[in-house]
C-alpha cells in the first residue's frame, strides 16, 4: 500500500463514524475539517490533538514534539500535555525520563495521563492542548491560486537534544511570524512525507499543486517541519524572520 493509501484513505471510515460528533459540540474546527488539531470555543479558543501510540524508540527521541506540531501548525501555543503509557516497569521509566527532558525543553508541561503496567510492548499515546494565538485556526484547505509553497524550518531528525534545538528553532519562528506574516494554508509534514500532505492540502483546497523538480528532502519520510503556502510577499517577510531566528526556509513551489 502506498503512503496515501496507508496514512490517508485508510482512516477516512473513521470520519465518516464521528461526523455527528460536530453537532454534540459545534466546534470552531472539528471533525467535518478533518484536520490535525480540533478548535473549540472554552474561555478562549483551545486547539488540540492526540497522536500515538508512539514505540519506546520514538518517545526516548521526540514524540512529544511529534505529538505537538499538530497544535502548533494551527497557530497555537501549546498549554499542556497528557499521556497514557503502556508496558514494562523499566521501559516505562525511561520513556518518562525522556518525556519529562523534552517538556522542559519545550517548555510543555506534561500534567498529567494514565499508566498500566503490563509484559507488552512498551507504547506511549499524548495528547496537547493549546491557546489559539489567532481570531482563527490555519487550516490545511485553504490554499489560494497563486501562493507560494514552502518549507519552514529543517527536518526534525536526529538525537533527542539535537530534536528539541531544532524544534525549538521552528516553533519560535513560526509565534514569531504569526502576527506579521499572511498564512493561507499549512500543516506539518509527518505521516507519509510530502505525499500525503499534498495529496490531502490538493484535495481539501481543490488546487494543484507545482512542485519544484529539485526538492531538498525525501518525498515520502517524516520531516516534523511544516509545510505552508503564503502570497509571494508575505514569503519575503518570512524570510527574513526566519533568517533572524536562524531558522531555514525555502521556496519548493507554487499553487495553480
């Protein structure tokens, strides 16, 4: 199966089951957007989202920063986060000691969650909830004719300290940008590469997108950066709040 195949369409019954679930609630953006992140309205606008279950390996470099780009694409800063860990006594206590490195590293405070000691393999799911920054939510279908689209930030590979340096790098450019830089459309680049986030930006926007024929990284691998389209103006500003922040971005196409 490919990575829209596996990452995508292989989900999406999993909607279709919740779709009433926007009419419990009314959401600002919830399961009809099909998004990263949900948006509600609660003394302020909180965004949220869940990922996992991550494997031990994963937790010991960066799942919680895995776990919050989904809140943060969306324009919003994270609050908290919560886990649920599964496994092992001893491999659940490193997977906390390395939890505990990346939330203050990130300064997100891991407050809270559930754990079940059990002879599996050792598992770990987290949800972030984050304060909206903006009157709305940036989605990732609403991508205009014209914008250009690019790549902020450089993928989020590496050693865990190395992980956060360059998260960190990210999420300060990008808070930093919100308030001066026009954002039509963005979402992070994980599951599936660049495949599958083109493949569902295309769809939800009902534009094409031109990629450059030299990318500067792999198609169908997790970057944990964000990919963003923008007017071309509004790309030169975040260029050189990038460059300030000492944080790359680069140019990879256009929206027809």
């Amino acid at each position: 199966m490919d990575s829209v195949g596996r990452y995508v369409k292989s989900v999406e019954w999993i909607r279709d089951a919740l779709l009433g679930m926007d009419d419990m609630l009314h959401p600002v953006m919830g399961i009809r957007d099909w998004d990263d992140a949900v948006c509600v309205d609660f003394r302020g606008r909180l965004v949220a989202s869940v990922d996992g279950p991550y494997t031990k390996r994963l937790v010991l470099k960066s799942a919680l920063i895995h776990a919050s780009t989904d809140v943060v694409v969306k324009g919003a800063r994270p609050l908290f986060a919560l886990d649920t860990l599964i496994g092992r006594r001893p491999d659940l206590e490193e997977m906390v000691e390395s939890l505990k490195i990346q939330a203050e590293g990130m300064g997100i405070p891991l407050i809270g969650g559930n754990t079940l000691f059990e002879e599996v393999e050792a598992r770990c799911s987290l949800a972030v909830v984050g304060e909206l920054l903006k009157k709305e939510p940036i989605r990732d279908s609403t991508a205009k004719k014209g914008d250009v689209i690019c790549l902020l930030g450089e993928p989020i590979w590496g050693e865990r300290n190395e992980r956060i340096e360059k998260a960190g790098r990210l999420f300060d450019t990008w808070f930093a940008a919100l308030g001066k830089v026009k954002i039509n459309s963005a979402k992070d680049v994980t599951k599936g590469g660049l495949v599958s986030v083109i493949y569902e930006m295309e769809k939800k926007s009902g534009r094409k997108f031109n990629l450059n024929e030299k990318l500067p990284c792999p198609m169908s691998r997790n970057l944990d950066n964000f990919m963003l389209t923008l007017p071309g103006k509004d790309y030169d500003r975040l260029e050189r709040i990038a460059k300030k922040k000492n944080c790359e971005v680069q140019p990879i196409g256009d929206v027809e």
